[in-house]
C-alpha cells in the first residue's frame, strides 16, 4: 500500500508541476484557484468509511470520527471557497487559505491516529482506493493551491 501511495503521490506531482501548473498560469486567477479547490470538494468520500466500519472494516470509532469531521469540513471550506470565488469575493482568498491550514492539520490528525491504530489496509479493503489514489492527489493540490495563492497574490480574482 504505501508504494502504491508513495508512486501515486510521485506521479500526481510529477503531473502537477508539468501538466496542471502550466494550465493553471492560462486561466484567471479565480478560475485557478477553483480548480484546485474542487479536488476538495469531494473530500465527502470520507463518509464511505462509515459503510466500511458497518460492514466489519476493523477502524474504531474515534478514528471514524476524525477521518469523517476532517474530511467534511474540508470539502465544506472548499465548497464555500468556490462560491465566493465565482461570486468575485476577495473572501474566497482567504478560505482557501483556511482549506489549507484544515488539510494540514487533518492529515496530521491522520498521521497521529495511524501510529496510535496501526490500519492494515489490503488491496482488497474498502479503503484502498481512496488512500491510494485520492489521498495523494488531494496532498498534491496543496503546494499547488500555495503556489497560487502566494505568486498571483496581486492579481485580480477575474481577468478584465
């Protein structure tokens, strides 16, 4: 599992860096940043973790608790960050800045979780494919979403 999220994690930043950034530079500012933010939105694939506790997925309830709120109100800050974006609110600037703090803290909830509760996640588990495909991507987003924020910080969110 984890070379399968360590190769995803490489080659999401290796796309990242020579396929996604280059795009990005084309588009206006907002359009960028909104981009980059609906990865997040669908942070609500968390949820599944519940089903997955259900049906006998060895995963307690504390850790339940924390993949879920995390998640959620990532894919909330995000969802409202794109709203205020669209809208033309300089606000949404600082929403996804928020959204990035949150991640940070949530994968290192996560991270600290894992060492408490070792999860051994087989290939065959319910989780697998979030952990090995969605993860990585949403981790890559993040310097992109920086590296927006911080170089085009003093361009209008639209283009005139």
């Amino acid at each position: 599992m984890r070379l399968v999220q360590l190769a995803s994690l490489i080659l999401f930043g290796l796309a990242g860096v020579f396929l996604i950034a280059p795009r990005l530079k084309r588009l206006s500012r907002a359009d960028a940043l909104i981009a980059l933010l609906s990865v997040h939105v669908f942070r609500v694939v968390a949820l599944f973790v519940i089903q997955a506790q259900h049906d006998g997925y060895r995963i307690s309830n504390i850790a339940v608790t924390e993949i879920v709120v995390g998640d959620l109100v990532g894919a909330a800050i995000a969802a409202v960050s794109i709203a205020l974006l669209r809208k033309g609110a300089r606000l949404g600037v600082l929403f996804s800045w928020l959204l990035i703090l949150e991640t940070i803290v949530d994968i290192a909830v996560g991270v600290h979780r894992k060492i408490l509760e070792p999860v051994s996640v087989g290939v065959t588990g319910p989780l697998w494919p979030v952990l090995a495909f969605f993860v990585p991507l949403m981790i890559v987003t993040l310097p992109l979403l920086a590296w927006q924020l911080i170089a085009r910080r003093k361009e209008p969110l639209a283009n005139p």
